[in-house]
C-alpha cells in the first residue's frame, strides 16, 4: 500500500457523471478551499465513472465553473477490479456515489480495500451493509483502511436524531436506553408534477431492496454476518425516571 499522504488525489468521487455524483463532484470543487482565504483549492478530486463520454462532458462543464480547481477524470467500469485500483490508488478516499449499491457496491468497495484506500458510501441498503461487514471486514483491517457506509441522507439524520432525543432526555433526568425508529420524510412526492420528486435509481434500490427482504435475501445476509462473528449487542432495558 502506498502511503496516503503521497497519494496524488485527495479524494476520489466514484460514479461521478450520475444524479448524486455530479451535486458531490459541484458541491467539492464549489466549498472546498484553504481555511486561510488562499484562492487554491486544497482537495484535489478524482473523478471516476464508466462512460467516456458522459465523463468527458462533465470535464468540461466543471472545467468551465471553475477553471482553478485542482481535479482528473478516469474511466473505471464496476467490473474491471484492475482498472478500479489503478485508479483508487492515486487517492486518499474513495466516495462512492453509484448505486443500486445491491449490484456493483461490492465491487467498488473490494477493489478500495485491494488499493489500501479509505471508503465511503451514500449507501441506505440494509443487505448491502452485512455483505461489506461480513466479507470486508477482515481485509480492511489487514490494510489499515476504513470501509465507512450510509454516510449520507438515508442514515445521519437518524443518527443525529437518536443523538439529539439522548441529550434531551439526559437533560431532563432520564436515560435513553434504545431507539429502535427514525422516521424523517419531508416533502417527498411520487410525480415530478407536484414538485420534487426521487430519483429513478433511489426508487430502484427502494424497489429491489423490498423485493429481496421479502425472498429471504436480507435475512441470509444477516446469517452470513453473524456467521462471521458479528453479533448484535446485547439491549440492556431498565425503568426511565419521569
């Protein structure tokens, strides 16, 4: 593995030319600059995505919008472990922005794990979270890398809530011993007609993800995981001061 801090690239953006690839890509190349005022960007950015041509497009576009930021384009497709690595072992970090996660995620995050490269994903699919915590656990530790999922809208908000409710709860003399459910939907709509609406691959894994917990898939993921070793903690329950 080489070292990360003499990886050309800071951050590899996987998936680059899609829905949510393009807005990370924009927001990147648009927020990330030197704390001291300096007009240099300090994140270097890798794009990566299997078109050429869409790849290309989106080179010029944000070449265009900002003509000083510091990034490359490479063409990786999900399928090609060799070409992935080549590519993820110029970088610090990979994100990556492609799903349904339930088809090439692995893939991506495997070839991460090969290059010795950090990995993060927007990933919200509970199957795919036992597949990379069952088969990638050990190598990732081998490598010294993190393997880091549902960095995104589908898990933080969650996250940040559960975190929220424990605080006001210790703030009012109480304990919060378990939160099983977190349910944020805001202005979410089925036609483009009534305003926003999801995008087409978040209603597919949306989709396919149901379909495969109602076959069983889900809960044979499970098994592999704790076949693995992973375990559930255990919950403790105890009375909540009023």
């Amino acid at each position: 593995m080489s070292s990360q801090s003499r990886r050309e690239w800071g951050v590899c953006i996987y998936g680059a030319t899609g829905f949510t690839g393009q807005r990370v890509a924009e927001y990147v190349l648009t927020t990330r600059r030197r704390d001291d005022g300096d007009d240099e960007f300090d994140m270097s950015v890798l794009l990566v995505a299997r078109s050429a041509l869409k790849l290309a497009a989106l080179r010029d576009s944000l070449q265009h919008q900002h003509p000083i930021a510091q990034f490359e384009t490479a063409v990786a497709d999900a399928s090609n472990h060799s070409a992935l690595v080549r590519a993820f072992e110029k970088c610090r970090v990979v994100l990556n922005c492609a799903g349904p996660y339930r088809y090439t995620g692995l893939q991506i995050a495997r070839a991460a794990v090969s290059a010795g490269t950090h990995y993060l994903d927007l990933c919200g699919e509970p199957e795919f979270f036992e597949r990379v915590l069952s088969s990638l656990d050990t190598p990732a530790r081998e490598r010294g890398v993190l393997v880091v999922s549902a960095c995104a809208f589908d898990c933080v908000p969650a996250e940040l809530t559960s975190a929220l409710v424990t605080a006001a709860n210790k703030n009012n003399g109480n304990t919060s011993n378990d939160i099983e459910h977190v349910r944020i939907l805001h202005r979410i709509f089925i036609s483009s007609a009534l305003g926003a609406c999801g995008f087409a691959t978040t209603w597919r894994a949306a989709v396919d993800g149901f379909a495969a917990a109602q076959r069983g898939d889900l809960a044979a993921a499970r098994r592999e995981t704790k076949a693995a070793g992973f375990t559930e903690p255990p919950r403790k329950r105890t009375t909540t001061r009023r």
